[in-house]
C-alpha cells in the first residue's frame, strides 16, 4: 500500500532539492502517493497567505509531510511561516541528527550528534513589544514598580516563557529517542546560572525526568561551555536536548561541524504528526541554478522513512549517499574545499548519482 505524504516544494532553491528527494524516495521502491500543497511565496501569490488550510488539512489528514525550505515573507502577518506551521500542528519536538560522512568537508571525521530541540515556546513565541510603544512603556513601568529595576525607557522586549510542561515532553523524547535509537548519554543544555527561573526550570525538570531512565547517562552542561567543548571536542557528545533558541543555534554549529547545511537534516515532530524538512532555508541567490546539494533534503527523507518503519529503504538511501560522498565525483560546490572545483556537479546529477548506487 502507497503511503499517501503531502509534499511542500518550498520557495527559492526548494521546488530543486525536494524534485531530487523525491526521486531518490521512489527509487527505493517504497510506494508514495504524493499530495502537492504550497506555502510560503507561491501560496502567497495563488492564495494570498502563504500558509493556507488546505495545506494545514493536507498534513492532520495524512499525518507525515515532507517540506522544503519557505521564504519568511517580509512585511506579512507572519512572523515566520515555519514557526506558525510548527505551531499550528504542535510539532514541539525538532530533530537535527549531524553526522560525519567520510569524505564530506567535515572538520572531524567522527560526529555522530543528535540535536533535540524544543520547538515551542521560548524567544521564539513571538511576543514582543517594540520601543516607544504604549505597551512596552507599561512594561517598563511593571518592571520598574514590581523589581525596582530600572530598563531604559528606549527598549524594545522579546518575552522568553519557558514551561515546565513543554520542557517535559522535549526530554522524555530525548530520552525515548535515546533508548529506541541505542544512545547512551542525552546532556541537557542551559544558561540557568543567569535565567534562574525559565532556564532553571528547564533544568530542573530535565533532572526530574532523567531519573525514569536510569539506563541512559545523563549530564548537564551550559550553553555557552557546550558551544566551546562541541568545537574541541564533538565525539563527546550523544543526545543534546536544548530550548528553542540555543536549539537553533547549536544545531547550525553541528552542521558546520560535518561538513555544512549541504548535509544537515530535521524533522519537526509532535504526537502524531511529523513534518521532515532540511536545516536549511531558501537560499534565494541559488534558486532555479541546479547548483545546491540536495543530500540534507534526501536525509531528511531518510529520517521520514524510518518515521514510517521502512527501516532497510532507510539505510540503503543513506549508505548510498555516503558512497556517493565517499567516492568524491558527483557532489556539488559546498562539498569541496574550493568552490570553483572544475569536478562540481548540480542538484539533479546528485540525485542520479545516489539512484545509480541504490539500484546497484
Ligand atoms: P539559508 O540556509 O537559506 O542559506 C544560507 C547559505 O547557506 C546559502 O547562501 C548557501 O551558501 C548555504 N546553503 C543553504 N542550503 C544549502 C544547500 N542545500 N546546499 C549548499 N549550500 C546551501 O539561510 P538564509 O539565507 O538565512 O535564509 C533564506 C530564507 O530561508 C529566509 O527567508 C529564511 O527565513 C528562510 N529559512 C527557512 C527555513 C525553513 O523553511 N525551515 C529555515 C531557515 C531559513
């Protein structure tokens, strides 16, 4: 039986990677029966909102999609589409595994991180007051009567709100992931000797929730000391569970420690429903050129395949993304240490070369 997938191609350089994912996919001989839907710039040209309900519908009734990167509109009413989408189906859980490949750019050879970020709440809930505003004066005013603090009077705010329930649910999936994937350390990352409170509870639960799992290790570790230690030590590290924030942050460090955002996955996953799309963005400047690498929009397809239990389709789409990395001659720019490397090759011809290896 098929699996029916709603499909997303994305803005800028999306429709390109997600053409070759897809091919890739259904080379594997996995049937898909895939339900074409848009956001971002082309929803907002055809629908005039670049995140319809039809495409929402699309994703509750299918219950898996796979999306390329969307263009954060500027001016609209969204403040990032990506955040709303994530929001509109309570995907609270972000996944970034980062993995070194012999052969790709990588700074080590052995990186195997896997990126748990929270998804929901934090700076990234999007309640802000802009300066010289009535509200932010109030909040001025609040802090100044409440604490005694006095915030400059030209301040513009972003709220962090950090709950213990959403921190919750991100660990034990951490930790779940953890067991069910044959991990055996998940850190949590914080900065709670400054946000006592939000950062302190998302510490202190984490601690709460480690001890149902006396099987995996467990260790905390601040932000700021992770970021130094991932650096000059990676292979330290397993499972990092992190709020919203240093989620995305760190995760883009993970990516630059294997070889780029080329290679890098995701998956935005809730309850029942889980949206796998790459790290990275549009990358407008490259769009239509046939010239960025697919292989993070393929692992991201190798992450849903395993989402929905094809576990050998999974691994034989990976392994023949790492021959085809290893054997060097069909990558393209951002896989070689000199951007003008004559051998380069585009988008399309990645996806023949890893067809070619899956049907040898
Ligand atoms: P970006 O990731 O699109 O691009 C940054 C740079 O990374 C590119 O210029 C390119 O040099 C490199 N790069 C990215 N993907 C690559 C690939 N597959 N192969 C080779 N090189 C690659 O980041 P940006 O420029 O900050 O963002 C562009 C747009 O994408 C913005 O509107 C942003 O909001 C959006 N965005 C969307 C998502 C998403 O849909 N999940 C994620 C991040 C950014």
């Amino acid at each position: 039986m098929a699996y029916t997938i709603t499909l997303i191609p994305g803005d800028g350089i999306g429709p390109e990677v997600t053409d070759a994912a897809v091919r890739v996919l259904e080379a594997t001989g996995v049937e898909f029966h895939w339900e074409l839907a848009f956001a971002g710039d082309r929803a907002q040209d055809m629908y005039g909102t670049p995140l319809p309900n039809y495409l929402l519908d699309s994703i509750r009734r299918n219950r898996v999609a796979l999306k390329g990167p969307i263009t954060t509109p500027v001016g609209s009413g969204f403040r990032s589409v990506n955040v709303a989408l994530r929001k509109e189906l309570d995907l609270y859980v972000c996944l970034r595994p980062c993995k070194s490949y012999p052969g790709a750019p990588s700074l080590y050879p052995d990186v195997d991180i896997v990126v748990v970020r929270e998804n929901s709440e934090d700076l990234y809930m999007g309640i802000e007051y802009r300066r010289e505003t009535p509200e932010a004066a109030r909040l001025v005013r609040f802090i100044a009567e409440e604490s005694g603090d006095r915030v400059k009077e030209d301040s513009s705010f972003s709220i962090k709100a950090i709950s213990q329930s959403a921190s919750r649910r991100i660990v034990q999936y951490a930790f779940e992931y953890a067991r069910a994937n044959g991990r055996r350390k998940v850190t949590a990352v914080h900065k709670a000797n400054i946000m006592k409170y939000t950062d302190g509870l998302f510490l202190s639960t984490a601690s709460e929730v480690a001890r149902d799992y006396p099987d995996i290790e467990f260790e905390t570790i601040i932000v700021d000391s992770l970021c130094m230690q991932l650096v000059r030590f990676p292979q330290r590290h397993d499972v990092l569970v992190l709020p919203n924030l240093y989620g995305d942050i760190v995760s883009e460090l993970c990516a630059g420690l294997i070889g780029g955002l080329g290679l890098a996955p995701g998956a935005n996953i809730g309850d029942d429903i889980a949206v796998f799309e790459p790290t990275h963005g549009s990358a407008p400047k490259y769009a239509g050129q046939n010239k960025v690498n697919p292989m993070a929009m393929m692992l991201s397809g190798v992450l849903m395949l395993r989402y929905l239990g094809e576990k050998e389709a999974a691994d034989k789409v990976e392994n023949s993304i790492a021959q085809v990395v290893v054997e060097g001659s069909s990558l393209t720019y951002d896989m070689k240490p000199d951007r003008n490397d004559p051998t380069v090759v585009g988008t399309s011809q990645v996806a023949d070369a890893v067809i070619k290896k899956l049907r040898e």
